[in-house]
C-alpha cells in the first residue's frame, strides 16, 4: 500500500492595510507551522499578488509562498510564466504557482475584461498551462492553438525549481479537474462554480468530492500517486459541540436545501469540533478524500495552530 502523504496547512490572506501588517501576517504564519502563505487574484481585493508574494517572501525564511490562484484571463501566459519564474528566483525556491481560468463576474464587470463562457475560458486556460511550461523550459518553445500564438520564445529568467515551481491547479468541474490532474503538481479539490460567477455549496457534499477525486484519479492515470490534493477550509470552528456548529453553518450560509449537518461534517472543507476530534477529521479526510493539504483564511490561522505541532510529527 502507498505512503500516506504527509499533511501541509497554508494559510490564505486576502491582503492588508499596509506593508507592516503584511509581513506580521507573513511572519505569523511561518512562526506558527504553517506550510504555505498564499493570496489570491482579484481586482476587488487590496493588493496586486506579485508583489504581495515577493514581500512576503522578503519578510519570511523558510516559509513558502504562492498564489491561490493567478487568474489567466488577467495575464498573458508568456508574461505570467516570466513574473512565476522571478518570484521564484528571488525566493530561493520557495513560490508555489497556483494559476485558474479566472470566475467572478465582479472582476470582469469592474475592469471591463471580457467574461467568455466557460467553456472558452478553460480552452484558454489549457493553452496557457502549455505555454507556462514552455517558457520554462530549457530550449526555445513555440506554440500555435486557438488562444495563443508563440513563436521561438526563450523564457527568462528560468525559475529556481526545476523543471518548475510546484504547479496547482484547482477546479471544480469534471474537466478543469482533469486538466489539473494531467498538468499540476498539487490539484485542487473546488467548489463548483455557477453560472453567475458564485459557488455551488452541493457541490461540497462528500458524496460530491468522492465524485471529483474519482475524476482526477481518472485522468491522472499512473501519476496519481505522486499528486498532492488540497482544498480550502472555510468551515472552522474549536467548539465541544460539533453538531450545533455545523448546524448553525448550515443555516448561516443558506446550505438548508443543499446539505445535512451531517455530511458538512463529513465535508474535507471542514474542521470543526474539539481540537482531537479535528485531528480525527484530518486522518479521516486524508483516508477518504486522499487530500493532505488544508488551506484556511487568514482569520483561521491561530484557531487551528495548536493542532500543526501535533499533526505533523505523526507522519
């Protein structure tokens, strides 16, 4: 039988007021455990991600540092791949690259980038992915699709990882999740986007995540095995009684006519319980849903610090 893999948390900001809590953020995360410090790509949020992530590797030593997700339709690939490979380089090797197609409607109605369907927007975000990895590689790439076209591109500078930073892809759909599971170091077990650019909280039901691994290990074929699954956490709560938690989850996010108590319970985008019956949620997640990487909000971070220490030195 496979080696579990070991767990990782990371923490996911939305950014700060100014350049000193920005690094306090960075600094917390680090001295508390965690594996990872991300933020994401939105026109709506307070900072631009590059350099948000570059100052936060500036403010940490060893803790790593990425994007949760870049949003292709707001970069060209070839511009994009060159901003990863620098981040990459001036960390020392410590960027995790996390790109997606992009989603919320706001960001496009707001900056008047054109919002395609989705169907175009994964053609695109295909054809990006290639590209990214051309640009990184040794010798010169050129590329012809639909989207894109590149002609005898020598990417620089080439990235301290090699053949590159670790690469997550995220979905929440059957073909975005295939995509990850053929392109991306770390896939990213999603909510469901809908058609006006939200999420479809069904989709967060176990039976709805047995679903999704199945896709990935679908098309992950062989290299399943060497894949590292995450996903985002928004449910977090250190409380004695688990059911009213969740309970009031349920009723709090509108999720009635969607999900039982029982089954957020048994969501892996859950942690909510006593800090042992967290543990216990963690192995379970790790067992049904083979994800091993927990993301939580900034707002999360020392809710669950005490349970890293004891966590990890299990492995």
């Amino acid at each position: 039988m496979p080696t579990q893999r070991p767990f990782r948390f990371g923490v996911l900001s939305h950014g700060a007021a100014s350049r000193d809590e920005w690094y306090s953020q960075a600094r917390k995360a680090e001295h508390l455990g965690y594996a990872t410090f991300l933020i994401d790509d939105h026109v709506t949020r307070a900072f631009a991600p590059v350099a948000a992530i570059v100052a936060a590797a500036a403010a940490t030593t060893t803790l790593r540092v990425g994007s949760y997700v870049f949003a292709n339709d707001f970069r060209h690939p070839v511009m994009l791949a060159k901003e990863a490979a620098t981040i990459d380089l001036l960390s020392n090797g410590r960027f995790e690259f996390g790109i997606g197609t992009g989603y919320d409607h706001a960001d496009y109605a707001r900056s008047g980038i054109p919002l395609e369907s989705p169907g175009v927007r994964v053609s695109r975000f295909a054809e990006a992915v290639r590209i990214i990895k051309g640009a990184f590689a040794d010798a010169p790439f050129s590329f012809t699709g639909k989207h894109y076209q590149v002609q005898d591109l020598q990417g620089m500078p080439k990235p301290f990882q090699r053949p590159h930073p670790p690469l997550l892809i995220g979905g929440g759909g059957r073909r975005m999740l295939s995509i990850a599971a053929q392109e991306a170091d770390i896939v990213g077990i999603n909510a469901k986007t809908t058609a006006t650019g939200g999420f479809d909280l069904s989709s967060l039901t176990p039976e709805a995540t047995d679903q999704k691994v199945a896709w990935v290990q679908a098309a992950a074929g062989a290299r399943f095995a060497a894949l590292e699954l995450s996903v985002l956490v928004p449910f977090v709560r250190i409380t004695d009684n688990r059911r009213e938690a969740a309970e009031r989850y349920v009723q709090d996010w509108g999720m009635a006519d969607h999900m039982q108590p029982e089954q957020l319970l048994d969501s892996p985008h859950t942690l909510i319980g006593s800090m042992d019956e967290i543990i216990e949620s963690l192995h379970a997640h790790r067992e049904r849903y083979k994800c091993s990487y927990f993301v939580v909000s900034d707002d999360s971070i020392k809710l669950l610090a005490p349970l890293v220490p004891r966590v990890l030195p299990t492995q």
